[in-house]
C-alpha cells in the first residue's frame, strides 16, 4: 500500500532526516533555504569533520524485526546481546590469529594497533567524542563494530563509577554500574536495589523498625563482618521476592489472556492519536511463555542460592556471640525490612495489571465503535469528542496537582529559578553587608533580605493561583468543544435518519460512543490517582505561613516546615506528650466537656438530659474516648508524634535562647519572628504614643471591682423593669470561667513601618456579655442605614463600580482616593463616640427606644463596657482610658457609628457631584 513520504520521515535532532527506507539526509539551515544555497564541499584548508557514531547497524535491524514480532523489550535485549557476544568471540579469535601470525613474520598487524582504546568490555564507557582529535587518525574497525548501541536511539551516557557488591560467597568482588536504562530493567540476577545499598547505620535503624524488640538484637550486629552477613541474607530474600513478583505478574498475564484474550495489541501511532488512545498493550503468548520459562529457571537459582547461603556455617563474629544471635528472628526481621523495601514494585505491578485491562478495553471500545460503520462526517465529531474529552482530562490532572502542591506548600521545580532571577539585588544586599558599619545598618539589610524572601514566595504563590485560574478556564474550553461536537453529531446523525429506516444502528452507535466516554474518564481518573501518590517526591517548599521580621531565627528547614503548616496544625496525639497528668483525668475532663457542651444543646431543643436516648449517647461518648485514649498508638503514627513533639521542644529552646519573639501578623494567618527586644519596643512605643493605656499603680486586681461594677448596674436595671429577666441572664457574667483580659499585640506586617495592633482578650471578662449583647441589637440597624456606603467585599465594590460606569460617571480624569484612620479604636474619643450613641439611637428609634430598651439604659450599658476595659501585662494591671477595646465585639459598632456621623458631610458632597463614596 502506498504511503505518503511526509508520514514516514524520522528528523532527528542532529539535524539529518530519515526516510522510511533507513537512508539519512542533511537538512538544509533556514539561512541557506532563503539564499538557495546548499552545503558545499569544505575547501582544502579546512578539517574535515569526523562523522558521527551511528551505533551498531546490525543489531539495530535486528532490535527492529524482533519488535515488529511483538517481542518484550527485556527479551529484545537479551537476544541482541547474545548475538553481539557470539560476534565479539569470533571477532576476538580472529584478531588473535591475525597476531600470532603478525608474531611469526615479525609484524603487528594494523587492527590491532588501537585495540586497547576502542575494544568493547563487558561494560561500555563513554563514547564522548574528543574535539581536538585530528583527521590524521585512522581506524580499520567498522563503526558498527566499535559501537554496540542501545535498544532506543539515543545513547545511554555510562557511569564510570564502580560500586562493590556482595555476593552469596561472602567476599566482595567490583562490577561497574550499567546504564540507566538497563538498571531500570532490574533482570540481572547481581542487581541491588536501593533500599539494600543504605549505610549501615540506616540498615541497622530499618532491622529495628521492622520488629519489635528488635533493638537489642541489632545491637549485637556491632562489626562491619557481621552487618555484611546480614545484608548477604538480606540481598538472597530480595533476589527471591523479586522472582516471585515477577512470576505473579506474568502468570497473570497469561491468566486473563486466556480467559479474556487479552493478548498483544498495536496499532499506528497516528491512527493512535487521531482517536485520543494508547497505541499498544499487552505481550505476545509467545513471549509471556518463554518469560515464564526463565522466570521459572531463576525462581530455582535463588531458591538454590538461599539454600546453600543457610548449608553454611555461620561465620566466626556470629558463631561466638554471647547470648547467641536468634536467627529465626533475624530472618523475620530481614523479610520484613524486604517486604517492605518492595512495597512501591508491587504496587507497579499492579499498576501495569490494572493498566493493561483499561488499555485494552479501550481499544475494544474504540472497535466497536468502528464496527458501526460510522460515515465521514461522523467519524470527525467523535474524534473531535474523543480529543475534547483527552485534553479536558489532561488539564484538570495538572489542576489536581497544581492544587495539592498549594495544599502542601510544595513548589514546581521551575519556580526555583525565580530565586535566581533578581541577581542584582542579592549582589547588592551582600555588598551592603560587608561595607555595614553599625548594627542599625545590618538590621536595616536583614529586613530587606526578608523582605525579598517574601515577595518572592507571595509571587510563586500567586502565580499557582494564576495557573489553576487558567487551567479550569481552559477546562471549560474543552467542555464546551465537545458538548458542541455532540450537538453536531446529534444533528448528523438525526439527518441520516429520516433517509434511513434502521434506526437501531445510530442508537448502538451513540451507545457505544458514551460507553468509550465514560471509560476514558475511568481511565484517566485512574491515573490522575496514581500520580497524585507517587508525584511529591522531593520539591521545595512554599514557607508562606511565615515572616521574618528584621530578623533571621535559628531553625531548620524542617523546623521551619512544621511552623508553615499554619495556626490551623495540631500536633497529632498532644495527650500522650504534651499533658503531664496521667491519662484518666484527662478522659474525664474530657467527657466533661463533651458533657456540658451537648447538655446547651439538648436544653436549647427542649430536650431532657435524662432522656434515655440521651444517656445512652453520653455512655457511649464516654466508652469511646476510653478506647480512643487508651488504644496503643499505630507504629507510623507514634514515630510522626514523636518526631512532631520533639521539633516543637526544640524550636521552644532555640527560639527561647535567641530571644526571639513569635506571634501572628495582622490581618493574616502567618506567624511572625521578630527580635524580643525590639518587639517590646514597638509595644512600648505605641502605649506611649496613643497615651491610652494607663497603669493601676496599686498592685490590686481590678477584677473584683469590675465585676461588682457589672452586677451593680444589671441588678439596678431588672429592678427597675429597665431589662427583662432574660435579658438580665443574657448579661449576666459566667462565674465559673470569669477572668482578667489580657492584651497581645499582632505585628502589622502590611505596613511600612510594621507598627503593633492590640488586641484584648476579654472573652471571659466581667462585661463581655454586655459587650455581645449590644452588638447583637445596633449592628443590624447600622447595616441597614449605611448599605448604600459599605462595601461588603470586593465583588460587592465591582459591581458597584460597573453600575457607576452605565452611569456614564466614570471618565479618564476620575481619581480614586483612599484614607485610612490610624488607631480608630484607640483613639476614637469616649465622650464624642457617646455622644454620637445617643444621636444614633435617637434618630433610629421608636418612642426613644430600640426593642424593649430606652436609650438611657443604651448609654448606661456602653459606658460599663468602656470603663471596665482592664487587662495584665508584663505582671502589671492596666485599665484603658482612651477609646475601645479592640476584640470587644461593642467597639467595632460603636466605632462604626461614630465614623458615620463625622463622614456625614463628605457623603452629602458626593452625592450632589454623582460621585462614590464607600468604607
């Protein structure tokens, strides 16, 4: 059949073109296509250029007729290489001929003169070619037979490094290491794998995880004579294992070609591709048989080798160990640590298994489909569907895992370079730190240096974001291409039926097309699956939850990796590290908790706590955190706890012994590090500055005065029929969990100067119910009045935004301004925020009152929550004179409401001028 040369031409990247016969061309330059210009022979005076390598020719055809057979790659290589061996040997005996007889006449014949640079052992070295090698040099060997090419075209770069292996006898002979290539392979008989070439060290530490009480028998294990015996064993079990697993899967093979007849299957790559399929499955029955048959022949080495390796005596540094070594031990120990070092192969394994089945199905699919007979038309929509469905796929597999390296704060590779890109920049900060001449100029540097860090790590940040934004957008492309293809097809194929009365034949056809839709989607969610579990193997982590502020702490990279986990992470199994009391009381405080916590609930749903459902419920609450806490903890877990909680313990001491200060930035979830010392002097600085904190120079805890402030004025109120009973509960102070606020300060990072913002804790203080209580009844009126001047987010300012620009206000010369109030809540005055209460309510309210509340006891209520605004710090009690309570909830609606009042004018200014105005 005749085929188009287009289809059949190779181009290679040394820039030659093959045809489908084999023969190489020279592809013109695009500078000599535009002149019309060919290359020309090289002149007299110029060296020629040595011709490239091409590899051994006739094992190259050879490798290509086996493959046409359908033979495995594996067993491709094998039979090449016997072939080349068989050559090498005759080749060997007539080069030794040529030279007894050059020996006789008193002659060295010429093919022998290069014999120690160009002969092939057994492992090849490099074949790099010297630049400076002149054209003078002559070689009689053809390249075919200086070269023994792989079974792919490119040439596998040889490692000259030689590692020792041990073998079954006990003694250590050197091999060099194959290619790359042939080490993925795994069938040679003498290959160890990773997990078995550790140090001894790690061998020692994998004995001792695999069993328990373990440690004291690999302590025994102390000369480098005995480890070595150990690993001798240890490498026989792998040797058999592996045989074992590759028997399974072969039989397997085997097994559901014969009951399924799933066999080889092949078809042109660019059939392959115009169908969105895989364009080969499976092995020959040929193949699977011999490859049983050799796996069958080492399945009885190794089982031999094992069994002479336990015939022999043990050696002298075992036999003469007191107490004497339990080998049965040693045995499970070794087969476990080998099970284990096999878990990822297995899984290959049934990965390939797995992997074989969709395949075929899918070209069954792909079958049936063509079998329908499908017209041109036709035949176009479903590969446009097909395609469609492929790249949709595609695209949200690289989402998944662009999404999961956010999860996990894991980096792309190529993200590195952008720590690279702003030379200039590291050039001129060390620079700067080596002409510093005081500390202020080195702090001055570290914050740019920090500064630099988090820009950078924001920008990779944000270009995932941009990528996973781009990615679903395309996904929505892709649905919509096929969605419009299967409208087309729908159309096509209801045309053809009012011209013909089978109709069945277009159902099985629409049947079948669904049915290799679905599978594609099976198959390629499967494999989206398997990459998401083998994918993060080594990348660079994203430390996002973290800023270093004008300092640098002493901690790893790992430390550092668990901090970046967030305020969200809890270190796993706290009870058993982090407690010291024993582990009942803390089930009982525990059960307590849960107790009380689910008794609100089932009161507030007028349901009995005695109820028998109820108490059943609690007893079995109370049985189940008995088993939780009490259960041993899993192997894998209790290691993680223990490393978690021992970082922790570490960071504590390191950070404690820098004197550096952690805290969590302003508005952001990101811890901060920052220099003790120069922490407390921001605080120090802003107390004195906003002048609002002002300290109870008596030494007496202002609780107990609070706190009969708070009741006095709720007792008053109920007696007075002010506030009903509810109410009155509803305010009233919890006395069981009442305590003193405490003030902390969050570092402003977002602004240039990093200033503090301090924030009370007053949840369990004396007026916090007072405080909840008024925000719950002014914050609804407040939202109501200013909707039209609040920007509820950001989507909320675009739309508003867009409905100003179809107003036609928005021109080129409008400006946007922003202000911001410095300390609002601090500094916002007592008296005119009162003032501004009592405007607010009056001007909102029914008969001067708001529900059941007239506004005197309004006023009454704010003034108790402001002046009982006490807190310690630093061993010393403040009270707060100036302003509100930043996390009081009261203070943000108070503080709302006085904003309002003085904006008052500029709103009215605005909306004479048609122009925004919004907070």
């Amino acid at each position: 059949m005749a085929q188009s040369n287009e289809n059949c031409h190779i181009i290679r990247n040394n820039g030659l073109l093959q045809d489908a016969q084999g023969h190489w061309y020279e592809l013109l330059s695009p500078t000599q296509v535009l002149t019309g210009q060919q290359q020309q022979p090289q002149e007299h005076g110029e060296e020629k250029k040595k011709k490239k390598c091409r590899g051994n020719r006739r094992a190259q055809r050879l490798r290509r007729r086996l493959r046409q057979q359908g033979i495995d790659p594996d067993t491709i290589t094998e039979l090449v290489n016997q072939r080349i061996n068989s050559q090498q040997q005759q080749q060997q005996q007539q080069q030794q001929q040529q030279q007894d007889e050059a020996i006789q006449n008193d002659q060295i014949p010429q093919s022998t003169q290069h014999k120690d640079k160009y002969d092939n052992s057994t492992v090849k070295k490099s074949i790099k070619r010297k630049r400076n090698e002149t054209a003078t040099n002559t070689i009689d060997k053809s390249l075919s037979q200086l070269s023994i090419s792989q079974s792919t075209s490119k040439k596998q770069k040889m490692e000259n490094n030689e590692i020792e292996q041990v073998i079954t006898n006990g003694t250590s002979e050197t091999k060099h290491s194959k290619s790359k290539k042939e080490t993925k392979h795994k069938n040679d008989s003498s290959y160890i794998p990773d997990y078995l070439k550790v140090s001894n060290r790690i061998f020692k530490k994998m004995l001792i995880s695999s069993l328990e009480g373990a440690k004291e028998i690999v302590k025994g294990l102390n000369s480098k004579d005995k480890i070595n015996y150990i690993r001798q064993y240890a490498y026989l079990i792998h040797r058999l294992f592996y045989v074992q697993l590759q028997e399974t899967q072969w039989k397997y093979y085997y097994d559901i070609g014969i009951q399924e007849n799933i066999w080889c299957g092949r078809v042109s790559k660019k059939w392959a591709a115009m169908n969105s399929m895989n364009y080969t499955y499976g092995r020959s029955k040929t193949l699977i048989i011999q490859r049983l048959k050799t796996i069958q022949r080492q399945l009885q080495q190794a089982s031999q080798a094992l069994q002479e390796f336990g015939n022999q005596p043990l050696p002298q540094c075992l036999s003469e160990m007191n107490p004497p070594l339990d080998f049965e031990k040693i045995s499970v120990m070794v087969t476990a640590v080998v099970r284990k070092g096999q878990h990822k192969l297995k899984q290959q394994f049934e990965h390939n298994k797995k992997m074989l089945k969709l395949d075929s199905t899918d070209h069954l699919f792909v079958k049936n489909v063509y079998d329908l007979k499908p017209n041109k038309q036709q035949i176009r929509s479903i590969r446009n569907i097909w395609k469609a469905i492929q790249n949709k796929k595609q695209m949200e597999e690289q989402i998944e895992i662009l999404k999961h390296r956010i999860h996990s704060n894991c980096l792309p590779p190529a993200f590195n370079i952008l720590d690279y890109t702003l030379d200039k920049i590291d050039k001129i900060l060390s620079r700067s730190k080596q002409s510093a001449t005081n500390d202020n100029d080195n702090q001055q540097q570290t914050i740019l240096a920090a500064r630099r860090l988090k820009k950078i790590g924001r920008f990779k940040y944000d270009m995932l974001e941009l990528s996973i934004a781009a990615g679903e957008d395309k996904v929505r492309y892709y649905d919509k291409i096929a969605k419009k293809e299967k409208k087309k097809l729908l159309m096509i194929t209801n045309k053809f039926k009012k011209n013909n009365s089978d109709s069945d034949i277009f159902k099985q056809l629409m049947a079948a097309i669904e049915a290799r839709e679905k599978h594609m989607i099976e198959r390629a969610n499967y494999i989206t699956q398997q990459k998401m579990k083998s994918f993060f193997d080594e990348a660079p982590a994203m430390l996002l939850s973290l800023f270093f502020a004008n300092t640098i702490i002493p901690l790893s990279n790992e430390q550092l990796l668990i901090i970046n986990k967030g305020l969200k992470f809890i270190p796993p199994c706290q009870s058993h590290f982090y407690y010291p009391q024993p582990m009942d009381e803390i089930i009982e405080q525990e059960y307590k908790r849960l107790y009380t916590e689910n008794c609100k609930n089932l009161t507030n749903y007028t349901f009995s706590t005695k109820d028998t459902h109820a108490t059943e419920f609690f007893s079995e609450v109370k049985h189940l955190l008995e088993e939780l806490y009490t259960k041993p903890l899993p192997k894998k877990l209790k290691v993680n706890a223990q490393y978690i909680y021992k970082m922790i313990k570490a960071m504590k001491g390191k950070l404690r012994k820098a004197n550096i200060a952690v805290g969590q930035t302003d508005k952001s979830k990101l811890f901060f590090f920052i220099d003790a010392q120069e922490y407390e002097e921001k605080i120090r600085n802003y107390m004195s500055k906003t002048n609002a904190y002002q300290e109870i120079t008596s030494g007496i805890c202002p609780l107990a005065d609070d706190l009969h402030s708070v009741l006095t004025l709720l007792d008053y109120l109920l007696k007075h029929n002010r506030i009903t009973k509810e109410q009155y509960k509803q305010m009233y102070p919890n006395l069981k969990t009442l305590e003193l606020a405490h003030i902390y300060f969050n570092l402003k990072v977002h602004k240039p100067e990093m200033s503090v913002r301090p924030i009370l804790a007053s949840i369990n203080a004396p007026a916090r119910n007072i405080s909840s209580f008024l925000d719950q009844l002014l914050t609804p009126i407040y939202n109501y009045v200013t909707k039209d001047i609040t920007f509820i987010n950001s989507i909320d300012l675009i739309r508003k935004l867009n409905e100003y620009q179809q107003q036609g206000y928005l021109t080129s010369t409008t400006l946007f301004v922003i202000f911001d109030v410095t300390d609002l809540y601090t500094m916002i005055p007592r008296d005119g925020a009162i003032a501004a209460l009592t405007r607010f309510c009056e001007k909102y309210s029914i008969n001067r009152k708001i529900a059941n509340l007239n506004i005197d006891t309004i006023i009454r209520l704010a003034r108790i929550i402001l002046d009982t605004n006490s807190f310690a710090y630093k061993d010393k009690y403040y009270r707060q004179i100036k302003g509100g309570a930043m996390g009081s909830p009261f203070t943000m609606v108070l503080a709302n409401i006085y904003m309002l009042e003085w904006e008052q004018k500029l709103i009215q200014h605005q909306n004479r001028q048609h122009e925004m105005y919004g907070r």
